[in-house]
C-alpha cells in the first residue's frame, strides 16, 4: 500500500462523513482504537512468551554447558 497523505487523509474522511453520517463517525473512531489497543496488548503478549521461552532456553543451554565442563 502506497503512503497516504494528508490529501488522501482528508478523502478518506470526507467519504467517512457521507457513508456513516456525523453522529456514527465519534462510536467508529471509538470502536477503531478498542481494536487497535486490544491488537496491541495481544501482540504484546505473544512477543513477550517468545522471549521469555528464548531466555528459559538459553539459560537450560548455559547449564548444560556447565554440567559438561
């Protein structure tokens, strides 16, 4: 997707205007942001279980590294 610019911003929510009308717009601005955050905090979690399960890996290679010397 090409870069959008404040033009193609502003389009956007021109057309926004004329589908959902004024009084739809500020609960789909809301809904949109729910979602983004509720993406966020779940992207968050899954990155943190896949560091955590690298560090509890290295930490079991380091031991076994250990054990062999």
């Amino acid at each position: 997707m090409p870069n959008v610019g404040v033009p193609g911003l502003i389009l956007i929510l021109i057309i926004a205007l004329i589908i959902f009308g004024p009084a739809k717009l500020p609960q789909l601005g809301r809904a949109v942001g729910q979602t983004l955050k509720e993406f966020k905090n779940s992207t968050k979690e899954v990155v943190d279980d896949v560091t955590g399960e690298f560090e509890l890996e290295e930490k079991q290679t380091e031991r076994k590294e250990k054990k062999q010397i």
